[in-house]
C-alpha cells in the first residue's frame, strides 16, 4: 500500500500459501512492516500451477 517492496524467499511464500487455509484461488499476502497494509506478491507460482502477478490486482 505504500510501495514499500520486501523480497521475500520463494519457499517462505509458499509456505505461507499452504498455511492460508488451502485456497487456490487466493494467493499468499503478507503484511507491510511498514504501513500494516497488505502486500502482494510481484509475482508467484503455487504448487498447483496458479500464477500470480502484481498487476492482476492493480
Ligand atoms: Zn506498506
């Protein structure tokens, strides 16, 4: 939300997806440390073949 950008190790992310409660259809989020807002990920593939791209939700 403030453009703030973390890079984040890719099996960090997918752990993160797998603990989200399962849902494919939504990736993994995490939270700004600086803002509290809520980050999205540049771009992720999941275990399933889905992929993710920042700019789908912008
Ligand atoms: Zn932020």
């Amino acid at each position: 939300m403030c453009h703030e950008e973390e890079k984040i190790p890719y099996n960090v992310v997918e752990e993160f997806d797998l603990m989200d409660g399962g849902d494919p259809t939504t990736p993994p989020r995490f939270s700004c440390e600086q803002c509290g807002g809520e980050m999205y990920p540049e771009y992720y593939k999941e275990v399933q073949g889905h992929e993710y791209k920042l700019s789908d939700v912008l």
